[in-house]
C-alpha cells in the first residue's frame, strides 16, 4: 500500500514539473544577421517534417498524461 501511495506522489510531482517546464518561456539566442536568416529559410523548409513530428509530439504528450492520470485516480 505505501509502494503505490509513493508511486502516486512521484509521478504526481513529475507532472508538475512537466507542466512548469513546457510554459517556462524559452530564451531566444542572439547571433549574426546572416545565420539568423540562414535559420529561418532552413526552418521555412523543414516546416512541415517539423509540423508532423509536433503533431506526434503532441499526441503522444496527450496519451501519456491520460494514462498517469488514470493511473493516479486509481
């Protein structure tokens, strides 16, 4: 019984610390015009590989936080 009491308040703090982590805001770098231009065409071009692999972030973020909640309304 304590086993699954400790299991709860783990990933209960976990889930939070997520949560804090995913809204921190992120700093952006400073460099050089030319590089920051350079990254922008390069992210222009990825965009859509990028919107895919955000997309299956996403989901699977979703899925994960279900499952913990589930297993934490146990």
């Amino acid at each position: 019984m304590d086993n699954l009491i400790l299991q709860k308040t783990v990933i209960t703090v976990i889930l939070v610390l997520w949560v804090i982590n995913e809204f921190r805001t992120k700093k952006k770098k400073q460099s050089a015009p030319a590089i920051e231009e350079a990254d922008a065409r390069e992210r222009h071009e990825w965009r859509y590989i990028r919107w895919g692999w955000r997309a299956i972030q996403m989901a699977a973020t979703v899925y994960i936080v279900v499952q913990l909640i589930q297993f934490l309304l146990r």
